[in-house]
C-alpha cells in the first residue's frame, strides 16, 4: 500500500504548471460515444488514474483510444456494446457520465450504479429524470440503470435538486439531448467551467447549445456530430490545492498555466485569511506566513466556494487565529478529514453541516488515512506545514486527481516521498 512520508515545515517556493482538468476531460471523453464520423482528438489530458479508468470504460464500449502525451485519440469502432459493468464503472463514480451519450447515440445503455469516493449521498435521480424527459423509458434492475428509448424528442426540465444543480446531470443530459430531435431546455443546469467546456466541445463537433454558462439550456437537435481537436481547460481544483499549499508553509509560488477567472471565490477567502495573492491572465502568485485570519466558508455551486476546496482550505483555518466556521451546502457529510486533522493536533467540532474550526498554532505530524481525494488533499496540505514527518495512506486517492504531485511538490522545495507501507506498519484501524 502506498503512502506519502512527508516532513513538515519547509516553505514552498517556485514555480508549477497546472495540469488539464480531470472533471472536464472525463465527460469529453464519454463524448466521443456519439461521434458519428471521424475522431476526437483532445489535448492536455491529465495522467490519472481516472483517466485510465474512463478509458477502460470506453474500449469496452467499443471506443478506441490512442494516447500520446497529454494527447487522447477517440474513435468509435463499435456501437455493438450498451453495458458498462460493474466492475468498472464501481471504481469510478464519472463513469456514470456515459449514460447519456449511449442514451443518446444507441438508444439505450445499461450502466451499473457509479462508485467513487466516499463523501456522502450523491444520488442519480436527476439524471434519470432529464432522460425521462427526453422519452427514455429507465429503471435500476439488480444494481444496474437501463434506460432506453425507440426514439428520443426533445423536452423542458428542471435539473434543480436540494442540494443546488447537478454537474454530472446536466453534462448527461445535454449528451443525450444533442441528438434528440426537437428542442431541449434545461433550467437549474450546472454552470461550473467544466460543464460549459463540454458544452463548448459539443458545439464544436455540431451541437447546436445556446445559453452556455446559464443556468438555462437550449438544445437544438441535430442528425450527427463529427470529430474535432479540442483543449482542456486548466483543473481549478489543482490549482487551488498548490495555492493552499503555498498559503500554508508560508512560501512563495507562482502557479501557471491556470485560469484566474475560474478562482475567484478561492482567492477572494485566501486573501481574506491574510494570504498575498497576485494574478495575471494564465497565473498566479501565492505568498503567506503559515498563519491565518479567521474565514466563514459555505460551500456553493459555482461561482461559490468549490467543495473539492473544503478540506484544503479547512487545513488553512486549522492555524486560524480563532474560530471560524466552514460549512457544506453540497455534500453535507463530506467531513471524514476532520477526524485525521484531528490526529494532527487540530481543533475542529463537528455541528451537522458545518465543521468548527478552532485555530491552534501548529499542527504536528502523525500517522493519517484518506478517505477520498480531496479529503487526501486537504491531509496534504496540512502535512507540508506541520512539525515532524507524517505518514499519509491511502494515496491511491490521490493518484486519481493529481498528476505525479509529489514530484511536482518536491520541485518546490517539499520534503516528500512516496513509500510502499509494509502491511505491518499500518495502523490497524479504518478510515471514518
């Protein structure tokens, strides 16, 4: 089992690239399952292991995939297939991502319940509700959702949950609707950049999306969508992951290759805490004392505070100078780093939906596990700053979501390693 042995305490300085945006490169990908002719060539695909399990999806799917650098080739080879097994799609919850497109494309799609990490409730009903409305008849059988259609029509829906809109569901359905004849419109869809690129993909292969980046849709349907070259955007989530990190060992990074638009929310509570941040068009510059003000977060739909930043930024608010509060409006069980901050000598009372984060002056280091990949993150950041060495397992959460980030951390000066921990040195005892 691999684990990261870092030292604590070391400041981070120079300079990072961010790498393209895993939660947009992964729909792009299933979109490829409604090409009618030619290829989809996509360039800066992160290297992760969800990309590699979405791949895997996709050649049983039919798909074939050559991969060269950070350029992907797509090309449909069979449409023979409509199931996407379990033990797949189990280890990856965006690989529920394509339903829609077989939906949409082969008119039918049996795709096991999507797995992933473990942060709380996110149930599908919306998407199976958006294709409902699109004349898909659909059920769950036996851990399996299989939906169908003779033909699809465009519809109206309301993609709104109790939680705010649905990211994945929205991108499902505009996958389906593309290619349903009539119009689509969609109300309460997702406005996150990931969902607008893939709109912008689509379009680009001969969707015909009006009102991108609003909550309201309009889907045109079209006969066919062909092949094209498109680039990834870069993954706001990585780089507010090295803006914590740089925040809280107190260094100096400039991030590159980012989109500052995109973090605007992230920037404005960093500088809030007291970090000094300086942006450009494509970068970013992080500089801080490793200490903090006090910031209330609430997490939100975009443009709101990201929950993949929580537990990043709840490790900043860990050396607040009092308390402040953060609290999760879109996964609201999403805390099982509290407990492992808590091993750290952080001071953090749970209060349903939100985490109360009493600041202490200096985290120390320990044995901790990840529950999930931003939780892992959240654990890292926290470890760069703290005294002494800290043991972090369950890595390969983190291998999902960032590329290669212990190098990319240790070219900043961190000390870090990744180890394989002998069965015998873990701890016996399992994550919250």
């Amino acid at each position: 089992m691999d684990a990261f042995i870092i030292e604590g305490g070391h400041p981070l300085r120079g300079t990072v690239e961010v790498r393209g945006a895993k939660n947009a490169a992964l729909p792009m990908m299933a979109a490829a399952l409604l090409l009618d002719e030619g290829k989809l060539v996509l360039r800066r695909v992160p290297n992760l292991a969800d990309i590699k399990s979405m791949a895997n999806v996709l050649q049983e799917l039919g798909v074939r995939i050559d991969r060269r650098g950070d350029e992907m080739t797509l090309q449909v080879v069979s449409d023979k297939n409509c199931r996407a097994s379990y033990e797949l799609v189990s280890k990856m919850r965006a690989s529920v991502c394509v339903l829609g497109p077989l939906v949409g494309k082969r008119r039918r799609a049996e795709v096991s319940m999507p797995g992933g990490c473990s942060i709380g409730d996110r149930p599908i009903d919306l998407h199976l509700k958006g294709l409902a409305a699109l004349g898909a008849s659909v059920a769950v059988e036996r851990g399996y959702v299989i939906a169908s259609a003779r033909r699809l029509a465009g519809g109206t829906m309301y993609l709104g949950g109790p939680m705010g809109s649905t990211v994945t569901g929205t991108e499902n359905v505009m996958m389906a609707a593309v290619l349903a004849p009539g119009t689509t419109i969609i109300e309460c869809a997702a406005c996150e950049p990931e969902v607008q690129e893939v709109a912008k993909l689509l379009v680009k292969m001969g969707a015909l999306i009006d009102g991108i980046g609003s909550p309201r849709l309009t889907i045109t349907g079209v006969k066919k969508l062909h092949g094209c070259t498109f680039d990834i955007i870069p993954d706001r989530i990585e780089a507010g992951t090295f803006m914590a990190a740089a925040a809280m060992t107190g260094g100096d990074v400039s991030i590159e290759k980012c989109n500052p638009d995109h973090l605007m929310c992230v920037t404005e509570c960093m500088r809030q805490a007291g970090a000094i941040i300086e942006t450009g068009p494509d970068w970013i510059r992080v500089r801080g004392n490793g200490m903090f003000h006090p910031v209330n977060v609430a997490t939100l739909p975009y443009p709101g505070f990201p929950t993949d930043m929580q537990a990043q930024f709840m490790a900043l608010m860990t050396r607040g100078e009092a308390i402040s509060i953060v609290t999760e409006r879109i996964y609201p069980e999403r805390f099982h780093h509290v407990r492992e901050f808590g091993r750290m000598g952080a001071n953090i009372v749970r209060e349903g939906p939100s985490a109360i984060v009493i600041g202490v002056k200096e985290l120390s280091g320990a044995p901790v596990m990840a529950s999930d990949l931003r939780a892992a993150a959240g654990l890292l950041v926290a470890a760069l700053a703290a005294r002494g060495e800290t043991v972090l397992q369950r890595i390969y959460h983190l291998d999902r979501g960032y590329d290669q980030i212990e190098k990319r951390l240790e070219s900043l000066g961190a000390r870090i390693r990744r180890s394989d921990l002998k069965p015998e040195a873990a701890p016996l005892r399992e994550a919250v």
